[in-house]
C-alpha cells in the first residue's frame, strides 16, 4: 500500500526534527554552564545514581574526618593537661624531699606548705580542663567542674566515670576522655586529699621527718599513674593518625571517581555543540525549501 507524503506531513516531520535538535542543544548548553554531565537525574538515570552514589560516600566520610579532627583537639588537650599534671607532681615531690629533711627549719615546712598549696590549686585547675565549654576529666557530666570545693573549704571530686566515644568511620569508635577519677584518685584518695594531709602535716611543726617523706611514694603513684594513662593517649593518638590519613585518602578517590561520574568534558561538549549548532543551522536551510509558500504569501 502506498502512502500518500502530503506537505502537512512534510511540516510537522520538520518542525518534530527543528525541535529536537532544539532540545540537543540546549541539553549540550547547559552541560557547559554547569559543568556537569548530566542537569535532571531524567538525562541518565544510571549515571545519576552513581554520582549520588559517590555523593553520599563523600559526605559520609568528610564527617568522619570532621568527627577525627574533633578527637584530634580532645587528645591533643588531654595530653597537654596530663603533662602539666606530671609536672606539677614532680615540683611536688621535690619540695617533700626538701622538707623531709632534718636541716629543714620549722619555717621552711610551712614556706613549703603554702607552695604545696598553690600546686594543688594549679592541678584543680588542670582537672578542671575544657575543650569548647565541656570538661575533659568529667566523664560524662562535661558541663560541669569535676573538681569541685566543697562547704568544708575542700576539693571534692564531682566528676563520674562515664565515657565519651565518637564515632571516626564505619562501625568504629574512638573514647575520647579519661576518667578524671582514674588520673587524680589512686586507692579511693585524691590527690588533693593527700595534699591537704601532708600540707596540714607540715605546718605542724611536730610532724617526724619520716612522717613526711611517706607521702613521697603516694605522689610517686600519681605520677606513674599518670605517666600511664599518657601513653594510652599516646596510643590513641598514633591510631587517629592513621585513621584520617586513610579517610583523606579515601576522600580524594571518591572525589574523583564523581568527577569521572558527573564532570563533563568541556573540550568535547564544545566540539558536539558546534557539530550541533551546524546541524541546526542545515535543518532550518533545509526547512526553508520544503515549506512551500501559500497562497497568501503571493497575494500580500
């Protein structure tokens, strides 16, 4: 059976092509002004399901590594907190060999009394650290000061043993804290309890030498306690190391697999723009010879 071509046919087949390459053009247009392969998830279904594929990847992990930088400043300040612990422990020791001396006058206890004292406010003040308004030693009571003076004038220790843990990639947690109680209480005696003792010890003048160097081997177990929980967070610390390097890394491959999966190639599109563009302008060259003028262009 033959089909008869009629001019109306002739027309809607070249206004449907006119119109499609219309819609090419502006599909290649506008890949160049966002730079990205596809505009709708309709352009390529597929391709738009692995770049929020990858999208979701990369959010994911830069809130690891946002989470891993957080941990980072907790255990850098808990650190620097711990060391400053040690130090003062050891300007403490030093001033109870002194005055576990026999040549040390009764004056020189209580001069080394009152420094004692300045040293167990200082080390108040390293118990009661905080990073961005929430105390590290703490535990899970972080907007409150662990060390805490008491109605009697004394330090009580109002912190818990809870702890904190943040979680650094899939299924992985990190505990970010120490227990406060576990760096300034060894054998259910604070540090600031046995620093009243022997503080009250040398302002009596009567106390025995002996009596006095005592407390040595007590301030020595807070040091090693202390020196231990600083080489845990030492440990920590190499470990979160590892774990943003591996996730910066992991960031960068995702980074560029989304660009292989949604960047376009500019130097190409170009180049299917102009073969465009010249298609277009032979089409509407073409168009122009198959609609026919009617009668009215010849009356006018």
């Amino acid at each position: 059976m033959i089909t008869r071509v009629t001019q109306q046919m002739m027309n809607n087949t070249f206004m449907r092509n006119l119109e499609a390459n219309n819609r090419q053009m502006e599909k290649l247009q506008s890949q160049l002004a966002t730079g990205k392969s596809i505009v709708l998830p309709g352009d390529d279904p597929v391709v738009a399901a692995r770049a929020m594929f990858f999208r979701s990847n990369l959010t994911e992990a830069n809130k690891y590594v946002d989470n891993a930088s957080k941990a980072q400043l907790w255990l850098d300040t808990t650190e620097g907190a711990l060391h400053n612990s040690t130090e003062a422990l050891h300007r403490v020791r030093e001033l109870l060999v002194t005055a576990s001396s026999d040549a040390t006058s009764v004056d020189a206890r209580r001069a080394i009394a009152k420094e004692i004292e300045q040293m167990k406010e200082h080390i108040k003040e390293i118990a009661n650290t905080s990073v961005a308004g929430r105390h590290i030693f703490a535990g899970t009571h972080v907007h409150n000061e662990p060390a805490h003076v008491g109605p009697d004038g004394k330090i009580e220790w109002v912190g818990n043993d809870g702890f904190i843990e943040l979680e650094i990639g899939m299924n992985n947690l990190m505990t970010l804290n120490i227990s406060g109680s576990q760096i300034f209480k060894v054998d259910d005696k604070s540090i600031f309890d046995v620093l009243d003792e022997v503080t009250t010890k040398l302002l009596d003048g009567n106390t025995p030498s002996n009596e006095i160097s005592s407390y040595l081997s007590k301030v020595d177990d807070f040091m090693n306690n202390t020196l231990d929980y600083m080489a845990e967070i030492g440990a920590r610390q190499n470990r979160l190391d590892f774990t943003i390097h591996r996730l910066e890394g992991l960031i960068l491959g995702l980074e560029e697999a989304k660009s292989n999966a949604e960047d376009v190639n500019a130097a190409k599109v170009i180049t299917e723009l102009q073969m465009q563009e010249n298609v277009y302008r032979a089409s509407l060259s073409v168009g122009a010879r198959i609609i026919q003028p009617s009668l009215v262009d010849f009356l006018r």
